[in-house]
C-alpha cells in the first residue's frame, strides 16, 4: 500500500511540475507575446511543455504562426542556418 502511495504522490509531483512549466509558456506569450523565449533546453522535455503553453494561448488570441516568422528572436541565427 506505502508503495501505491508513493507511486501516485510521486505522479502527482510530475503532473503539478508538468502544468506549472505549460502555464508558464501561456504566460510568457500574454507578458511577452511572439518575441518571447523559451527558456528550457531545446532537448529538454519541459522545453516542448512550454511551447505548448505558449501556441495554446497564441491560439486563444487568434495570433497566426506566420505574424512573428520574420521577427529577430523566432530565426535561427546565421550560423545554425547553414549561412
């Protein structure tokens, strides 16, 4: 029984961790908008977690994916782009 309690306090944790990075993507596009930056590891799972709080609320603003392709903090830098 102790180790059912753990395990699902164990979940838990993970979940609450989970929604606080998700939030904290929906929050940094309503204080940042498009130029915000994703703070996480590109490699990192938290880092897709953010993005997708991000897009959700880019979606409840009704903000095209296209309006920031130009802008200076969405590209690559040179580099990485094969410049």
């Amino acid at each position: 029984m102790e180790d059912t309690a753990n395990d699902l306090a164990e979940k838990i944790e993970a979940a609450e961790h989970e929604r606080a990075v998700w939030e904290a993507g929906r929050q940094a596009f309503r204080a940042e908008g498009a130029a915000a930056l994703n703070p996480h590891s590109p490699r990192s799972p938290d880092h897709t977690l953010w993005a997708d709080g991000f897009d959700a609320e880019r979606k409840v603003k009704r903000v095209p994916v296209w309006a920031d392709e130009d802008g200076p903090t969405r590209r690559a830098p040179a580099s990485d782009q094969g410049e």
